[in-house]
C-alpha cells in the first residue's frame, strides 16, 4: 500500500534481517521511517536497530511491530522481545519511545 502511494519514496524488503540488513545498510542513505515486522527476539530486536541506528536521518521513526510477541513454536524458551525492545529504547540514539496496544502494560515513554 505504502509503495502504491508513494512510489519511489518507499522501498520494501523480504528476508531474514541477517541476510537482507547488512547490504540495504550499505545501499542506502538515510532514512526516515523503518517497519520492523521481521525476528521476533531480544537478539534480533537489537541487532537490527544497532545495524540501522548510523543511518536514521535525525527525527527518524522506526516502528517495532509484536514487542510483547512469544511463540513457542518458534522460539524454544523466551524470544524476549520485550527485553530487546526495552534495550533498543536505551540506546543514545532514541530520543522518545511509546508502546502502543491495549493488552500492554502501561506505555513507556523516553524523554531527554
């Protein structure tokens, strides 16, 4: 929908972040809005954004998809994507946070 409404402004990428993240960070210039719909885990949350952190133009909004996400079926124990997602909201770089949901806990903002 984004890419039918923007065109060339918009860019989507299918694949494991492991194999498709290193080459788009070498691609690409800075970007201003990030989808993370991709590993559901601690270790790929902040992989991921360590990855992408020295290409965000300044201002911009990455998006973490299921940061409260468990799946047994994939993951063996806990994948810890709220633990990854409370780092990734750590990092120097992020400037405010907010979790957004229903079935959340209270939402958790990062003011500096």
């Amino acid at each position: 929908m984004l890419k039918r409404l923007h065109g060339g402004m918009v860019s989507c990428h299918f694949g494991s972040t492991g194999s498709v993240l290193p080459e788009l960070v070498k691609s690409l210039g800075r970007i201003d809005f990030m989808f993370h719909d991709c590993g559901h885990s601690r270790e790929d949350h902040v992989s991921d954004f360590n990855q992408v952190s020295e290409i965000l133009s300044p201002g911009a909004l990455v998006l973490f998809d299921d940061i409260h996400w468990e799946d047994p079926r994939i993951y063996a124990g806990q994948a810890g994507t709220y633990e990854g997602w409370k780092e990734v909201v750590g990092h120097p770089r992020v400037k405010r946070a907010v979790e957004i949901g229903d079935d959340e806990p209270e939402g958790e903002a990062k003011e500096s």
